[in-house]
C-alpha cells in the first residue's frame, strides 16, 4: 500500500508542475493586445504537450520499476488506477469549486476559481473546445489516467516508444 501511495504521488507530482508551469507563464498569453482567447488556447496546448511528456515519463518509469518486482503485483489497469488516484485531490478542488463558485466579488473566492483555472490549465484547450459542459471537465479529469495507464502499461512490457525505426528501414529497402 505504502508503494502504491508512492507511485500514485509521483503522477500527481508530475501533473502538479506542469499545472504550476502553466500557472508562472501564463501571464504571457494573458498580456497579448488582441486574441487573448486564441494566445491562451495555443498555450495550453504547449503546456498539455509539456504535461504529456512529464506524466507519461513518470508512469513509464513506475513501470519499468514494477515490471521486476514481485511484490508490487503489477496488472494492466495499475498505471489508470494511479492516474485516478492523482487526480483525486484536483476533483475535489473542482467539486468544492462547483459547490462554492457564486461568482460573487468576494477575494477568497476569486482567489480559488483562479487557483480551479490554473489546476486544469494544461487542460484548458480541452475545456474549451468543449464548450465548458459538464463532459468537458469530465474528459479534461480523465486524460491524465489515460495517459498513466497507457505509458505505465508500456513500461510493464518493457516498450521505451513506439517503434517506428523498422517500418522507415522497410520503407527504405523498398525504395532501393
């Protein structure tokens, strides 16, 4: 159990600094003269991109290293397991911040719907397109599962990347 906190807490590691990431930059896109909308759009994307890498980086790692040890018990759905659980504590935010959010002028208010919007910034453009329904955050809460549970996946199988090398050397046999 210790060992499974252990790596559920990595994943929300890594999701954490590219929500603070995106939260230190986003004052650039913010400060654009015109298409604001647009600037902020193209940013989470770059950020989810970043995210991308940092959370798939680290649930490959979480399996490899559990890959080879017997006592971690690892199966398939282990990697989506970890990624729910990481973003647990960003689903609670989220479920106060619908139960609170009045869109009154009070400051700790405004305060923590500033903080809700920087903790799925990464996820923004997602929300966005979207339109802001209740399945846009459904789907912007379930990419980092997603994603943990196909790269941790990958590491228990021992893939480091899609291999892409053989078909390219196939392709230029063919063209020889």
């Amino acid at each position: 159990m210790k060992t499974f906190i252990k790596n559920a807490s990595r994943i929300l590691f890594a999701y954490t600094i590219a929500a603070a990431v995106f939260t230190f930059f986003v004052i650039a896109p913010l400060n654009m003269a015109n298409n604001t909308t647009l600037w902020l759009l193209a940013y989470s994307f770059v950020m989810f991109l970043f995210m991308f890498f940092i959370v798939s980086r680290t649930a490959l790692s979480v399996g490899k290293s559990e890959r080879y040890d017997p006592d971690a018990h690892p199966f398939f759905a282990k990697g989506f397991i970890y990624g729910l659980i990481a973003m647990v504590p960003y689903l609670i935010l989220g479920l106060v911040h619908y139960l609170i959010y009045d869109n009154s002028l009070e400051l700790g208010l405004r305060i923590f719907h500033y903080l809700f919007r920087c903790a799925l910034g990464p996820m923004y453009f997602i929300i966005n397109t979207l339109k802001y329904k209740w399945y846009a955050f459904a789907v912007a809460y379930s990419v980092v599962p997603i994603i943990s549970g196909i790269w941790y996946f990958m590491g228990l199988k021992g893939i480091d990347k899609p291999e892409l090398k053989r078909k390219l050397k196939e392709d230029e046999d063919f063209l020889k």
